[in-house]
C-alpha cells in the first residue's frame, strides 16, 4: 500500500522530507520548469537518476546528455515519453523514453502517467516526478512514498496560519509551566500540573513538526518562518525532558523514550484531554491517574535554571536530598556537605533557589 508523506518523515533510506523536496522548492530550476509544464497545460513523467538500474527498464527514446534548464524541460514535456535527468538534477540525459517497470510493482493509481511513476519508484531507487495534465498536479515517488506539491501561495497560507496556532499554544505552554514552578516551591504539585505541561508541550512540538514540513517545501521562501519557528519552539523540547526527568520513576525501569513514544502515540482528539495524556504516561496504574494526586519533584528542574551550576552537582543533590523539598528545607551547610560541593556552590544554590522562589511569587501575582 502507498503511504503519504503527510505526517510522515524519514521512512525510506534514511532520507527526510526535505531531502527529497530540495530538488522541487520553490524558485529551483527543476520546479519552474515544472510550472512551465502546468501553464502550458501538459503532462510529463520525468526521472531523478540515470544509472543502469534505470536504462534496464527505458525503451527507444533519444539521448540527450545536455544542462537541464525549464525552457528544455518544458519543450521536451511535449513529447509524449518520458524524461529522465541526472540524480542531480541538473543534466538531461533522455527524452521521450517508455518506461517499462516491473508490473507486479504494486500501484494504487489509476491513470497511466502516475501509475507508471509509481511502479518506477517502486523497483528502482529514485525519484519520479508526475505531472498531471487534467488535474494540474506535480506528485513525487520515491520508494512506497509520495507527496503532491502545494503552490507557494498555498504553503505559506499554511505555514502563517499554523504560525498563529504555535503562538497560542506557546504562550498557554509557558503558563502551566510557570504554575508548575509555583506549585513545586509550594510542595502541591498534583499529577494534573505535570501532565497540563507534558500535554502543552506536545501540542507546541506537533504543530511545530508541521510547520516544519511545509519550510522544507518552501525552501529559500521559508527562512524566516523559520526564524519565527525557532524563537516559539525554544526550550520546550528541554523543558519536557527535565519535567519527565523530574517525575520521571526510575524504579519501574521506564525510560524517557518510553514517556515520549506514549505521548507521541496519542491521537489529536486523545491529547487534547488531560485525563488521557495521564493515561498514557501511567501506562494505567490506576494509583497515578487521580488529576489531585499529590506528586515530589526531584529537583532537576529547578536546580538546573541555576546558572554555574554543573550536571555533576545537581545529581549529587539529588541523590542525597531526593526531592526539591528537601533541598529547599536543608541549609547552606548541609548542602556543602554533599560530595563535589563546595561552601560557594552550596550558597550559590540556596541563593539561586530563593531568587526562584520570589520570581515564581512576583509570577502569580503581578
């Protein structure tokens, strides 16, 4: 069965969505010349990849070996065979070939153009370009995969609108997480604080994935969308891990991949529902899906917003104190007394806890 790219990255020979669009972004020699083909109302089935795996399945034709530019390739779009290229792209090696894939290739298309493009990428490793005369398409092949180019209008239509989503997610992301720092100062953080974040955070990196997909159509036109994408998507990548981390229980042996592919498996309409994200990350455990449960944070997070202060120390800590609590509660001297601590790292960390703690205050009530 084909699968679409939709939603789906990475899943033939390694190779990204944007690996395979490079060759087809807006403003690249290729794709004018297959806009070319559009506005002349025609069709054309063109070939990435001239290799002897490709000449087994060509029949008749005539060689070509010239530079690829649109003016050519539209002109030999004329012609009613197809046209292969270079891998690159950037020479025209035949024109007016029969293709002659295996027919047992499985195909789901129906029309002639496509179904043979299909096949093609289907037994030999390449990329095949279909331009759809009556439909007024370009669809790419490669391996089980395809994808239908959108026009440059409708990406970044696309791309502005998912933009605005990302904004409001961000900002309702940024909220629960500083209400989760309020409330693990307090000691009240409940099972619902957690997962509110983990849930935020999910929603900023889905949409953001989508985003993505559409800069690496977009090319070149997309550079500062995806400036605006990096600012938005900034640190809650990091975030979700310090929060698994923070509530994350080692001793039933579930890793932080585990907590991640559990959240990746959820379905939009699941995700949207806190009580569902609970569920996934308990693996339901009836006792860790009560919303008011009361949870302890082991202190990662917190220590870790503290400036000068190394991954080293904050394990120690954490595994002499066991929780943010008690770290909170134990005095500078007390801390000094931990392994690879120091009377100035103990200070820095209690000064550093504080100004946390009058910042979370200032937070909530300014």
């Amino acid at each position: 069965m084909l699968l679409d790219y939709d939603g789906l990255m990475g899943a033939t020979g390694g190779s990204s969505l944007g690996d395979l669009l490079a060759q087809v972004v807006p403003g690249s020699p290729l794709r004018d010349g297959l806009e070319r083909i559009l506005r002349a109302h025609m069709g054309a089935l063109i070939v990435l990849g001239d290799g002897p795996d490709v000449l087994e399945i060509c029949s008749g034709g005539f060689h070509i070996d010239a530079e690829m530019s649109p003016q050519r390739l539209s002109e030999l779009a004329k012609m009613d065979g197809a046209i292969v290229l270079d891998k690159a792209g950037g020479r025209i090696a035949w024109a007016n070939v029969h293709l002659v894939p295996d027919p047992s290739t499985p195909t789901t298309e129906t029309g002639t153009r496509h179904r043979t493009a299909e096949r093609v990428a289907g037994c030999v490793d390449v990329q095949v370009v279909a331009v759809s005369e009556e439909m007024g398409t370009i669809t790419l092949y490669q391996g089980m995969l395809k994808h239908q180019l959108r026009s440059t209008d409708d990406l970044v239509s696309r791309a502005n609108h998912l933009m605005q989503t990302l904004d409001r997610f961000r900002a309702r992301f940024d909220e629960v997480n500083t209400a989760l720092i309020a409330s693990e100062i307090e000691d009240v953080v409940t099972v619902r604080d957690v997962a509110s974040v983990l849930q935020r955070a999910e929603m900023v990196l889905r949409v953001a994935d989508e985003i993505t997909e559409l800069l690496d159509e977009l090319g070149e036109h997309g550079r500062l969308l995806g400036l605006q994408l990096a600012e938005l998507t900034l640190g809650v990548r990091d975030e979700r891990l310090l929060v698994i981390e923070d509530y994350l229980d080692a001793a039933r042996g579930v890793t932080y991949e585990e907590f991640v592919a559990r959240l990746d498996g959820l379905s939009t309409a699941d995700l949207v529902a806190v009580e569902a994200v609970v569920s996934a990350v308990s693996a339901g455990r009836a006792q860790e899906q009560d919303l008011g449960g009361i949870l302890a944070p082991r202190g990662i997070r917190m220590l870790r917003r503290i400036p000068q202060l190394s991954a080293e120390i904050i394990t120690q800590l954490v595994r002499r104190f066991g929780s943010l609590h008690e770290i909170l509660r134990a005095t500078a001297a007390e801390i000094a007394e931990v392994a690879e601590v120091d009377e100035v790292q103990a200070r820095l960390v209690k000064d550093g806890l504080a100004r946390l703690a009058e910042s979370s205050i200032l937070d909530r009530f300014v």
